[in-house]
C-alpha cells in the first residue's frame, strides 16, 4: 500500500498510529510470526492514520468550496471515523439495506462532512464529485444529513436527527427495534440480527434535555446494543463549553446505568481496542464512551477553540493540509488508502455478509412463514387498505369516545399488520392504545425484548424520537400516545418525522379539545391541532366516529411516504348511523366526504371534522338544502382530484360554515363563517365548557341563521 509521509512516520508508535503522539513501549523480542502479525497491525495502524488524514482533507476542501459547513468535527473526529469504518462495523457499501448491518447515527449532524468524507473512503457510492458539490442544490451532499427520501437519496445515511441530541434519541430507537427483531426471529439454530447501534455526539446534545430522556429508557431497558460516542472537546457554539456547563457527564451516565469509558480520542489504538470492548460487552448496559478530543486539530489558527465550530477556518485550509502531510490538490485520497478500504475492509466485511447470507438462506429455509413476514415488514408491505377496512368488523352504533374505538381498532391492526407496535408516554389507561396479548417490551418485570407494548415513562419527546429511530431501523411499525396537549413537548421530532417521510410512524393523540372539561386550560387543546395541520406531508386524523377511527388507523399504517396524528376524544360521540359504515370508511379514507346529502335544492354547506360532526348533523336535519361535509384529514382531501373536490365541495356553493373546537384561522380557506374557539377554556365538565363556548349544535344553528 502507499501511505502518507506522515503515515509511515506514524507506523514507529509502538502503542497503535494515532498520529499525534507518542507512546514508549520496552524493546522486546519476537518471533517471526509475531512480526509478522506485528507488522500487519502496524501496517493496519498507518492505512487508519492515513485514511483520517486523508479524511480531513476532504472536509476541508468541501467546506472551504461551499464556504459553508462545520469544520470542528470531521477534523476532531478522524480517528473515530476512521476505527468506525476502518476497523469496528460491520457493513457493506454494496448493499446499505442489509439488515444485519450496523447503523451510525451522527447526532452532531452539523459535523456532516465528517459522515460524507467517511462514507467516501468506505466505498459508498458518494463521489468525490458530490463532495465537491456540498451544501449546493441537488446535491446528494445537504448540510445535515438526510435519511433517503425525495429529495434524497444519499446511501449510508441512516438517519435525519435533526436538533442536537435527537440523534441520540433516535438511536435508542434503532437499539429497541434491533433488540425486538432478534427477539422476535433469531432461533436457535440461526441467528439473523445482531448488530451494534453507533452514535456520535457533542456537548449540545448531551445538553438537550431529550438525549438525557432517552438514556434513562436506554439504560432501564437495558439496551447493551447501544454505544454512544461522545466527542468531548469542551467547546459549544458560542463560549467554551465551561461557561455553561460544569456536571460530570461521567458520573451522569454511571447514574443511568450505562458501562462508561474516557479516553484519548485522538489515539487509534486506544479508540479501537475500547470500541471493540464495548461491542464484546453483552452485560445489560449501554456503553458511553467518552473522546476527549481537540476540536478543528489539524489547523492551529482554530483548533481546540469555538472558532472551530464554524467555517471560520476556511482561509487557513492550505496550510493545515500540509501540516498533515497532504497535497495541494483538492480532495486528495491515496491510491493506499482505496487499496486500504477495498481489499482489507471490505474483503473482512464481505466475509461477515456473505457468512450471514448463508445463515439468513438456512433461517428462511427453516422458517418459511416467519421470513415472509419479515420480508414483507423490511418492504413496508402491508394488505391494501381497501382489504384491511373490509377485514375489521363494523363498529356498531352506540354513542363512544373514539380513543375507546381506537383501542378496539388496534388490536385487529396488530393481527392484521404483524409489525405493528405501540407505546405511551405512561397514559396506556387513557390513550387506550395498549395492544391485548402483545406483551411488554423491555427488560425485568413481566417485559420481554418480543414485547409490542412499550412503556416509554413521562418522556414524551424521547419517545417522539425513539418511534422515529424504530422507524429508521426499517423493521416495525410504531405508534406512540399521550395526550394532545402534550404533544408539542414532541413536536420537532413529528417535524422531522414528516419531513423525512416516515409512514412507518404515527402518534395516537386523545383528549382532543376543551371537552376535556374538569382539568381546565392547561389541559384543553384548542391550538394544538391546527397546529400539527401545518406542518407539511403529517396526515392529521379527527375522526367524528367509530368508523371514521377505523378508517383513520387503516390511513396510518397503510401509508408510505409519511407519519399520521391520529386525533381521539375524551368523551362520547354519536354514531352517523344514517350513513353506512363501509361508506363512511371510505370517505375518511379520502379526507373529506359528505356526510349528509341534501334533500333539497344545495343551499348551504356544513364543514365540521371530529366531535363537532354530530352538531353538524343535528343542526342540518331541519335544513332541506344543507349539506354536511365530514373532513377528518384536510391533508388527505386535499390529495384528491379536482373532480372529488368539487364533488364534494362545489365551487358554485359559497354559504358555507366550518364548525371545529378549536383556533379557527385555517377554515376560512373552505368556509366563509367558522364557529371555532379562539380563546382558551375553564375547568368545568366538558359538556358545559362546549356549550359556553358555542360547540353544540344549537349555536350552529343560530350562527347559519344570521347568515346572509
């Protein structure tokens, strides 16, 4: 192979090649074979010095081409990339979907180039050419990464995180969903998962409250599959990190029950002999590996500073690419180190993938139904929705509470869709979404790792995180419940979930409005759902009945290309027993529907959506030429055709009134008057808060009568 000077200057540490200091070891003799064993490491130890080098040469070259982008991590992080990709993982370039991969989560998702110059070297199919091109339009290079979707497609990307410390929340998810998947399919025979979850993070994201939320479920759940990184160099954006922080994050995460390690991050031999212990640690704890590094080294104008955190290192690139050893040109990467990564790295992995290909033909041979199902959940195949709704038995006709529907539903979701998996943010008894005969997820008591209930304690953004990091791992269906007007506790994750389509997720949200009554304002939503409505590609659910709720479960799991909220009462709601139930299935299914034909010349056009559609209905019954529209999901009617549309809303009807318990700025779009709640509620039972707030249909009655 053909190094880099500083490589083969590297190769004379006898502690491992760390490239920035020295170790003293006592001369010793040896035999040849141990020499030769010698030789190869050392001769291993230079490719990684050599590969981290090379790697901090690409992210400056990219950084100081967009003028753009966070130069401290990919520089202070090297030799973690290069024990990672070089050494620790187990992965194959040639096929990112294989599911018995390892997964690496940047949590630091700012330090993005430190994930593409990485993903670079290791074979992935991301050019120089898009490294080149990064931060810039259509590239396959974006400023943070992004899990593949529509707008792209980079591979190796396992996760958008997002916020600081939501990528250590979401790799509690992949941990959970690995843990669940070797529960549920390994047998004793054959063993298809078993993998490890890397995820590398900063002094920001073990400041967010969320990473600490997740680490306690991590360590009570005993997640051992788990092995944070913590890139510890004692800087944050705007100050040294001591002007804001002074606990002993050790100690923290000792507290938690995590197995921790501090070294030198900086030192390969130590980073790859303490990530290797933490993989060979099955003992129930998750690991916590603390790297002491220096951020931005390699350019002493910035390094170890929070000028480092930035680009403000871009006019002093071509100096600190020679101080390591590199050349002028742009993106320089040694033909030894592609020698490197092709014949050492990938020919071990290659192995390890063509030895559990072997296992995974003998497993599915052995298991033919269990395989299907697997490969139907890794494909996201569910039944078509039209079979699944004529699979779930009508609902009947007494007056119920949609979560109380809800909870009915869901358990003929979980035969029907044997991937699906539910959890509560400690509101099992209120939400209803506790899945009968699915057992506990987790660790002691009656849990166990096969379990499809998880309990994720009062940590509802966590848990907002962990659904998405299940989602990522790209195995299990998940849902999560609280109560609405706790959901914007997890609102970024919902965002980040939708902008990065995940249909694999979706959030059962009840005790949806000021008819919550007793527990007063601070408890009733009236915000909250138009709220959620505006954040783009989230299907919002406000089912009006019990079939509206089954056709709204149905929506969320049969959907690919993005999460749903799924919007349930507290109290009982009357049945549209007018209707038929297939039908009224079928118009939630598009979003919005008619409810109530008119009997008369059309006149007038009721809106109403959930709790409301019952006074919607009671007010047009006296009114030959109204019609009442149901629209349980704006966002689904609004993929409709035209011609639905102005089926169900004609444009040559313009007295039309909108009816919601709730802020009512965004009806207007579709109604000329809204009966609504723009203000908050009291504490009172829930049916005299709804009728002081004009949310009966009385008052609808009265508002359409002073219509022109």
């Amino acid at each position: 192979m053909k190094f880099s000077m500083i490589a083969i200057a590297a190769t004379a540490l006898a502690a491992g090649v760390e490239g920035f200091s020295t170790v003293s070891r006592p001369a010793i003799r040896a035999s040849p074979l141990k020499m030769a064993d010698a030789a190869t490491e050392v001769d291993t130890k230079a490719a990684l010095a050599t590969a981290a080098n090379e790697a901090r040469g690409l992210a400056m070259d990219s950084i100081a081409a967009a003028h753009s982008g966070h130069m401290g991590l990919p520089l202070g992080c090297a030799e973690v990339g290069a024990v990672l990709y070089g050494s620790q993982m187990q992965y194959n370039p040639k096929d990112t979907q294989w599911i018995n991969r390892d997964r690496f989560i940047l949590s630091a998702g700012h330090g993005s180039m430190f994930l593409y110059s990485w993903l670079n070297l290791a074979g992935f199919d991301l050019s120089i050419e898009e490294l080149k091109n990064f931060r810039q339009h259509h590239s396959q290079t974006p400023g943070h990464p992004e899990f593949p979707n529509s707008e792209h497609t980079t591979p190796g990307i396992e996760c958008t995180t997002g916020p600081l410390g939501a990528g250590v929340s979401n790799a509690v998810g992949f941990a959970v969903s690995e843990k669940m998947a070797a529960a549920k399919y390994n047998t004793e025979e054959h063993k298809i998962f078993g993998h490890h979850i890397f995820a590398l993070a900063g002094d920001g994201c073990f400041q967010e409250g969320i990473s600490a939320e997740a680490a306690q479920f991590a360590a009570h759940e005993k997640l051992d599959n788990l092995i944070i990184l913590y890139d510890s160099n004692e800087v944050t954006l705007d100050k040294m990190a001591e002007y804001t922080q002074s606990e002993d994050i050790m100690k923290r995460y000792d507290a938690y029950g995590f197995e921790t390690y501090e070294i030198d991050g900086h030192d390969l031999a130590v980073v790859e002999e303490t990530i290797a212990a933490a993989k060979a640690s099955d003992n129930g704890k998750p690991k916590f590996i603390k790297c002491n590094t220096i951020i931005g080294k390699g350019m002493e104008e910035t390094e170890g500073t929070n000028a480092a955190h930035g680009e403000a290192g871009v006019p002093y690139v071509g100096k600190a690419k020679a101080s390591i050893g590199l050349p002028d040109s742009g993106w320089y990467v040694s033909e030894g180190t592609r020698d490197f990564f092709t014949n050492t790295v990938q020919a071990k992995n290659g192995k390890i993938y063509d030895d559990w290909q072997a296992t995974y033909a003998a497993w599915k041979e052995a298991n033919p139904d269990m395989a299907t199902e697997l490969e139907d959940a890794v494909a996201d195949k569910t039944m078509p929705a039209e079979d699944m709704l004529a699979a779930i038995p009508e609902m009947g006709d007494e007056a119920e509470a949609t979560r109380v529907s809800g909870f009915k539903v869901i358990q003929d979701i979980a035969k029907l869709v044997p991937n699906y998996i539910s959890g509560s943010a400690d509101l099992h008894g209120s939400t209803r979404n506790y899945i009968n005969d699915g057992g506990n997820f987790g660790a002691g008591f009656d849990k166990s790792y096969a379990g499809k209930n998880l309990y994720f304690g009062i940590r509802e953004h966590s848990m907002g995180a962990i659904l998405n990091g299940i989602a990522y791992h790209g195995i299990f269906k998940a849902s999560g419940s609280t109560f609405l007007v706790f959901v914007d506790y997890m609102r970024p994750t919902i965002r980040v979930a939708s902008l990065a389509e995940l249909g694999r997720v979706s959030y059962i949200l009840t005790h949806d409005s000021i008819g919550v009554g007793e527990d007063g304002p601070t408890h009733q939503p009236v915000e909250t759902v138009p709220g959620l409505r505006v954040i783009p590609n989230l299907d919002v659910y406000r089912p009006a009945d019990a079939e509206e709720t089954v056709a709204a479960y149905v929506s969320s799991v049969t959907r690919s290309d993005g999460p749903t909220a799924l919007i349930l009462s507290r109290q009982n709601l009357n049945q549209n027993t007018a209707m038929p139930a297939a039908e009224r299935r079928a118009g939630t299914m598009k979003g919005g529907y008619i409810a109530k034909k008119e009997t008369g010349d059309l006149d007038l056009i009721i809106i109403a959506t959930g709790s409301e559609v019952q006074h919607a209905l009671e007010a047009a019954a006296e009114l030959p030429g109204a019609r009442v529209v149901s629209m349980p999901c704006v966002e689904a009617y609004e993929r409709q055709s035209d011609d639905y549309k102005e089926s169900v809303l004609p444009s040559s009807v313009t007295k039309r009134i909108a009816i919601e318990a709730a802020v009512t700025a965004a009806w207007y779009k579709y109604a000329s008057k809204v009966v609504g709640v723009d203000r908050f509620g009291f504490s009172a039972p829930g049916d005299i808060v709804m009728e002081e707030l004009g949310m009966t249909a009385k008052n609808l009655s009265a508002e359409i009568a002073s219509m022109n």
